[in-house]
C-alpha cells in the first residue's frame, strides 16, 4: 500500500468523522454493541475535557473552544495572562 492509497481511503472511510479520535471511538462502541451477546448493558462516556495537542496536525491545535479549550483561546488572544490557583 503506497501513502497515496492511504490518504485516498482514509477521506473514504472516514468521510462523516471529523477526525480519527471520533472514528476510532465509534468504531470500537460499535464492535462492543455488535459482539455483546450476553445482552451486558453498556454506557459509553465521552470525555468532554480533551486538551489541544502537542505536535500535530500543529503545536496547539484543538476543534472546540469548549471547556479547557477555551481557556487556551482567550489565553493565545492574550486577554487571560494569569489563573490564580492553589
């Protein structure tokens, strides 16, 4: 498989994820429900606290401006400059 190939089928496959982390989360929620035989009820929990990244696809980046996120916004727009803590 050459690296054209893989970008090719990676927009395919993942053509209604915004990015991998969602696609593989679905993926493996998926195979629990299709393979849960004994009928165990299952929840599945998505943290909402996912930080911005340290290398790719850039240092920083993140799709959300919820929770943390929007602490690393208005802290990159230079209107926080300090989080007083304990």
């Amino acid at each position: 498989m050459k690296v054209n190939d893989i970008v090719h089928y990676q927009k395919k496959i993942m053509a209604t994820f915004p990015n991998s982390y969602c696609f593989t989360k679905r993926m493996a929620e998926h195979l629990l429900i299709e393979n849960n035989q004994r009928n165990i009820p299952l929840c599945f929990i998505r943290p909402s606290i996912i930080g911005a990244t340290l290398d790719e696809p850039f240092p920083g980046w993140t799709d959300s401006i919820g929770l943390v996120s929007g602490l690393y916004l208005i802290a990159g727009l230079g209107i926080l400059r300090e989080i007083p803590g304990d």
